[in-house]
C-alpha cells in the first residue's frame, strides 16, 4: 500500500462490527418506539432521510459500538505513519463526524445526509473527486464497495466477499482483512441453554397424572414451538439492549452487544424462529396457538418496557413462567387446576426475586442496574418479597392439599404435607444462594444444572407420587 496516499475506511462492517443505522432503529425502538416506527413507515423508501430521523430519535453512544480490532489496529499503524485515514459511510454524517473524533481520525469525512445517501457509486465519486482516482486505498466489507474499490489503488476486503474475487483477476492489489460472522455465534445468542426452562411445560401433565404418549408428543412438539419462540424474544431482547449489555461487565460480550453478529442476521434469525414457532403451535391447536401468541406479546412488552419498572417487571417474568404451564396444559389438552396455577405464580415471585437479588449482589456499584429500575440498595426489598413469595406458595399448597381436588388426586394427605418440606428448603436455598450471590443470573436455568437441588425436587416429586399412590400403582404392592 502507498504510505502517503490517504487510507479511506468504510464504517459499518468495516471499522465498526456493526451497522449504525440499525444501532439507531434498535435504540430508537427501546427509546421511543412510536417515533422510530414512524420515521421507519415515513421515510422507508428515503434511506438518506431515515438515517438522518433515525440519528436525530436515537443518538449513539458511539464509544459503545464494537471496533474491528484489525482494522483499528490498521487505522492506527497508518496515522503513526503519517498517512491520513478518512471515514467514508453511508451512514448519517452526524455520527460519522464524532466518530472520527472519538478515535482521532481525520476531520474529514465523507458521509450521508438528509438529502443524499453515500453509498456505491455515490461513495466512489465523491472519492474520485476528492483524491482522483488510484489516490486513495480503500477498506470495505460488502459488494456494494466494489464500485468503490474499482477507484482505489489498494482495495482492502473485511471479511469474506466474494465478488471481490473480480479484483484480483484484473490485477489489482487486494488484501484481506479478517471480519465476518459464524453459525456458532448466532446459535448462541438464541440461548439454547435457556430451553430447559421449556419443560414447565410438563408441569401440567404430571400434575393431572396423564403419563401417555397421546398427551406426551405434543407437549414435546410444544416445548419445540416454546424454545423457537423464546429464542426469536431473546433477539429482540438483546437488540433492544445493546448499549446496556455494552455497560454490564459479562453481557457485554453477547454477539449482537460485541458485534460478532451482524443485527441484520439477528433479525433475519428472530422472524425464522418466530414463523416456526406460530407454524408448530398452529398444527397443534389454536388454544395452544394462542398461548404462544401471548406468551411472545407479553415478552415483547417485557422488552421494551416492562422490565425497566420496579415491581412490574418481576410480576411479568413470574407470569411468563406460569404461561409455560398453561401452554403446556394446551398443547397436551390436559385440564389445569386454578390451585396449581395459584401455587406456582408465587414461586415464581420468589424466583424473579431471586433473579434481581443475584444481579445486584454480583453488582460492582450502587447504581440501577442499565436498563433495570433496581440498584444494591432494593436487595432488602427483594429478600422480603422472596420470602412473602415462599410463603404464599406453602400456604396455597397446603389449603390445595386439603381441598376436594387434592385430596382426591392425593389420598395420603400426611404424606403430600411431608413433601412440603423438602419443597420448602428447595425455596430457602434458591433465595439464600440468591442473596449471596452464588447463582446463575437466571434461576430456573440454575435449578435445572444445580444438582444438590434437583435432588431435592426429585424428593418432593417422589413423595407426592407417593402420597398419589402411583408407586403402587406402576410397581405393585
């Protein structure tokens, strides 16, 4: 490369590992989410108009965004060499300018504005006009740069592009720098660990003590159908977050939030799986369809609002547990007691709890936590409502055992009461692990690895088969 020729950078894919117009449609939906829907519908066949709207809804934390350590590291090896390295983007100029500022690039830059977009041939004219043409090496990440790069007398290729090929057939200088994305990284920001929560779906169909394939299989096709429609929310989720998870010392190295996928392939990914799971429930039964519609609405809503609020948020993630129960009850057309459903939503009180106290003891600050409406001073607010929350649950439980549906699916009742007590310390355990900040962030997660309290669990379930009489029933005696 020619040391005195200045060195032009792409922004979006290129110096960055992320596209600043969708930073700005995802921080704009989370923000304000009517105005950016809007500017979106207005101006969709304007891209230099809703850039500049979308900048405007949304302004970026721009010393957030992730930077292709490569190329920065390029950027920097040219200026200490003397060269001047340009920022060229179809992005909006207003953060293209303070960009360059923030990693001391040149003043000068090339970008778009409300009224034209710099992009393609636009970008390489404005180059050629700049520096002529062969006057400057460029670095881009996409074909659309070809025409860029066809100008330059060095073209320097982010990741894999392959009509870039082209290039070096007619004899240009390419050089390729590492960028791009991988399969793996995608698969785990749909959070596959996270299913297991999925088998609250079986909650229902052991509780009714309907142990047969005909209710079984589409429970399981279910729980199929919940996990895709979890992961397409925990997407959004993660889109909607980014300059937060950039804040927060281990979400910070999610995909989206490090830019190791592009927030275009997440949305791509979140309406395969959304379409899945609405495809699957549907061939269900449209009980279970509906659930399944809720379940994402209100996550939806949990996302963007629901979990920046005190109390509510809590309340929110305790219903979307429940709302696992009831589809699991759908999607098998088993009948689900309103005491069960009473019983376990206190549970999950106690478990949301449970969720916040861990993030706040694993805190390093006294601050709210970003994006939460809790800092380390609510811990004691969220120990006492962990505990009302136990409580209520033995309580409910109890008055379950002793009324005419309990005692006539547990006819031992003295042994159904002993199973409270393992159920019990299973409860105290999760909010003393919480408290002290010995768990996952996620509990339900947590109590599924954990293995002490799974052993538990399985006393609490053995006693209340015992108290059914199932075990005389499938082993004699």
């Amino acid at each position: 490369m020619t040391e005195t020729k200045p060195l032009v950078l792409d922004v979006d894919g290129t110096f960055l590992k992320t596209d600043m117009l969708w930073e700005c449609f995802w921080a704009g939906l989370g923000r304000d989410p009517l105005a950016t829907l809007r500017a979106a519908c207005t101006h969709f066949r304007h891209p230099e108009r809703l850039k500049s709207e979308l900048a405007r809804v949304a302004p970026l934390r721009l010393d957030l965004l992730p930077v292709n350590p490569e190329v920065a590291d390029l950027a920097l090896r040219s200026r200490m060499a003397g060269r001047e390295v340009v920022l060229a983007s179809a992005s909006d100029r207003s953060l293209v300018e303070p960009l360059a500022r923030e990693y001391g690039l040149s003043e000068r830059v090339f970008a778009s504005g409300p009224d034209h977009n710099l992009k393609g041939a636009a970008k390489a004219a404005a180059l050629v006009d700049a520096y002529g043409e062969g006057g400057f090496d460029y670095a881009g990440d996409s074909a659309v740069d070809m025409a860029v790069w066809q100008k330059a007398e060095n073209a320097l290729v982010v990741g894999h592009v392959p009509s870039a090929r082209a290039l070096s057939a007619e004899g240009r200088n390419v050089v390729e720098l590492e960028g791009g994305w991988n399969w793996r990284a995608l698969l785990k920001a749909m959070r596959p660990h996270q299913w297991v929560k999925n088998v609250l779906l079986l909650l229902a169909m052991i509780a009714a003590h309907r142990f047969d394939l005909q209710t079984l299989i589409p429970i399981l096709w279910g729980i199929a159908a919940f996990s895709a429609a979890a992961s397409s929310i925990y997407i959004v989720n993660d889109l909607l977050d980014l300059e937060a998870d950039r804040l927060h010392p281990t979400k910070s190295k999610r995909p989206f939030a490090s830019g190791l996928v592009p927030i275009r392939v997440g949305m791509i990914a979140f309406s395969g799986l959304a379409l899945f799971a609405l495809a699957v429930a549907a061939s269900l039964n449209w009980q279970f369809f509906g659930v399944v519609v809720l379940y994402m609405i209100m996550s939806l809503a949990y996302s963007l609002k629901l979990k920046r609020l005190r109390w509510v948020d809590i309340a929110t993630l305790a219903a979307l547990y429940t709302i696992r129960v009831i589809a699991g009850a759908a999607a098998g057309e088993v009948s689900v007691s309103i005491y069960m459903l009473i019983f376990i939503f206190p549970i999950f009180i106690t478990l949301g709890c449970v969720k916040r106290l861990t993030e706040l003891t694993l805190a390093t600050s006294d601050e709210r936590l970003p994006g939460r409406g809790y800092g380390r001073p609510d811990r004691g607010d969220l120990l006492n409502v962990a505990w009302l929350g136990t409580i209520g649950a033995l309580l409910i439980f109890f008055l379950y055992s002793i009324s005419d549906q309990g005692q006539e699916l547990y006819p031992t009742i003295w042994i159904l009461w002993l199973a409270m007590v393992p159920m019990a310390l299973w409860l105290v355990r999760m909010v003393a692990l919480g408290w002290f900040g010995k768990q996952d962030y996620d509990p339900i997660v947590f109590a599924m690895r954990d293995k002490f309290g799974i052993g538990i669990l399985m006393i609490t379930l053995s006693l209340m088969f015992w108290a059914a009489g199932l075990w005389g029933e499938w082993f004699g005696g």
